[in-house]
C-alpha cells in the first residue's frame, strides 16, 4: 500500500516563502525517531532530513511570498493550502494520504483535497486529515521536518543575500518586526517581493509610518 504524509512549514510568517512537502512511507521509519519538526533542535532536523531524503521519495512545492500575495487577490490562504496540498499528493497519487489539516474544519480539508485528486488523477484516494497529525503519525513527523528543513534553509539564504538579521520570518519574533520597522521606515509601501504585502502585520506598520 502507497502512502504518504504531508505537512507545510511557512504558512503565518510575514517573510519568505511557504513550504509544503510529502514524503513516501519507507521501512525504519520509526527507527529515525521523527516527531513534529517543532520539537526538534535546528541540527536534528536537518540530520533527519538527509535520513529521510536518502531512504525514501520526497517532493516539496514552494510558494514565494510575491506568489501568496498575487494567490490572495483571488484566494483564502486555506484555499491556497489546499491547491499546495492537493499538488503533492497528486504528484505521489498514493492509495492513502495522512495530512496536517490546514484548516479550522479538519474533515473539509480532506474533502477539498480529495476532490481536487479525483478531478486530476480520475481515481479515488483515502485522505486522513488531522490537527497536529505530525504530533501522532511518523510519516507526517517526517513530512513535517523535511518542509521545516527547506523553510529554514530558504530563510538563512535570504538573510545572506540580503545583508541583514530578519529573525524567522514570524510576525511573533522582535527581531523581524525590526526589521520591518525599519525597512518601512526607509522604503514606504514599496516593499520587496519577500515580504507578504498581504499581511496586516505589513499592513499596520505601513499605516503608522503614514500617520
């Protein structure tokens, strides 16, 4: 039997890009000892993630955030984590699908997603989706780290790319909002593409800079 787990990483923070990724389910998963990526120091995830990406299938999409501005022009977020989601599992079309739901109604993203594979693949899937399922199945703890590796990986390149210390990326985090703050402060509303526009952390903090 086929079967995959699937989580995101970067779905609230104000910088950078959003990650999905899938992971096949391999033999001496368990062994690894993966849990949600959260619960993980930074080296330990990136030590599984080499583990995980050695022994088994993996794909990852990523959404920048000029591309999750431009999504929500036309989009909810969860409608664009459902288009995320249903990619990967399309690209796997496994007999079966654990999720980390992505939604505040956990059985109508498994719906959703369920539909979007049956119109593309023309075939039936069984999609579990749940509320920190990367908490109780391995192969979403798998999923989960190897989506959390990239996110990481992505930002770290930003901030040497860009010459600055932007924290995680998180609205949550004083050094981000600094940041902001004082990119705002010397650039307005003219923002570079990976900041998320859309964002009403971005949002008032181009307010108060106006007022």
């Amino acid at each position: 039997m086929r079967e995959i787990g699937v989580d995101e990483a970067g779905k609230g923070p104000v910088i950078g890009s959003l990650f999905v990724a899938g992971v096949l389910t391999f033999e001496g998963l368990e062994k690894i000892g993966v849990k949600d990526s959260k619960k993980l120091r930074p080296s330990m995830r990136e030590h599984m993630a080499e583990l995980i990406e050695d022994a088994t299938e993996i794909h990852v999409v990523e959404m920048t955030a000029n591309e999750i501005d431009e999504g929500r022009k036309s989009q909810t977020l969860n409608e664009i984590m459902v288009d995320l989601f249903s990619e990967v599992v399309v690209r796997f079309q496994p007999d079966k699908a654990f999720v980390d739901a992505a939604d505040v109604n956990q059985e109508r993203f498994a719906t959703k997603i369920r539909a979007h594979y049956e119109k593309k693949v023309k075939g039936e899937i069984d999609i579990i989706s749940e509320w920190k399922a990367d908490d109780r199945y391995p192969i979403v703890s798998a999923a989960s780290i190897v989506a959390k590796v990239h996110r990481d990986r992505s930002i770290k390149q930003l901030a040497i790319d860009i010459g600055a210390e932007i924290g995680s990326g998180y609205p949550s985090d004083a050094r981000t909002i600094r940041f902001l703050k004082g990119l705002v402060k010397e650039k307005g509303d003219d923002l570079p593409t990976y900041i998320r526009q859309s964002w009403k952390t971005v949002e008032k903090l181009i307010s108060r800079e106006k007022a």
